[in-house]
C-alpha cells in the first residue's frame, strides 16, 4: 500500500478527483467551513498540486475570516491560469464574496487563451463582462 503513495498526480482520473472533492463541497454547502477546511488539508496531501482542492481551501479560508491567508493561496491559483471549470468556478465564488469581479473578468480571460475552444469559459467570459458593465 505505501507504494500507491507517489502515484503521478496527471494520472488520477477525473472520477478519483470528483470523488476526493465531494466531502469538501458537502461541507461548504452545509456551513461547515472548519471541515472543508479539514477535508481539502487530506486531500492536499495526497494531490498537492490539486488546484481545485486549493481554491476549494481558500474558501473555506475566507469564510473563516481568514482573509490573508485565503488571498494567497486565491493569488498562488490565478497566477497559474487554470482551465478546468471547477476550479474556475470554485474561484468566481471565492472573488464574489471578497467583490473582487474584475477578478473573475481576469481569470476567464486567461483561461479563454489556453483554451480558445472551450464555449463554456467564453460564456463565462461575457457574464463577467456583464457584471462589470463592460
């Protein structure tokens, strides 16, 4: 069993993924910020580099009133331009809640040019605009 332990994170199906993510969305669905905050800290340590499971961290953060500590794990993701839709999401919630929504402006259009395809990031991508009136 301890040999499973440096399996290659690019390797982990999406299914392993969405799996590992549930207890932390639970917990944040049901309030319970100090157990999503426990729930991404285990899956962290098996998928440090899980962006969704940081981002899903930083929220729990954030509604702790953990603001700083919340903004530099926001900071650290954003700057990586991620693509996938959970973490994309994951983050609109987290710069809703802080009134960050140029933010999101921001990050939509990162992630539009990694990835020009992808119709439901450039939908994404106008309501951003629409929120910021642009």
């Amino acid at each position: 069993m301890a040999s499973r332990s440096h399996v290659d994170n690019a390797k982990v199906s999406p299914e392993v993924v969405e799996r590992r993510l549930r207890p932390i969305y639970d917990c944040l669905d049901n309030g319970n910020n100090k157990k999503a905050l426990q729930e991404a800290d285990k899956v962290l340590k098996k998928q440090k580099d899980l962006q969704c499971a940081r981002v899903l961290k930083s929220l729990a953060l954030l509604r702790l009133g953990r603001h700083d500590d919340s903004s530099v794990i926001l900071h650290d993701v954003h700057d990586q331009h991620p693509t996938d839709e959970a973490t994309l999401q994951a983050m609109a919630i987290c710069y809703r809640e802080i009134h960050k929504l140029e933010l999101i402006a921001d990050m939509y259009e990162n992630a539009h040019k990694k990835r020009p395809d992808n119709e439901e990031i450039l939908t994404a991508l106008f309501m951003a605009y629409v929120r910021l009136s642009n």
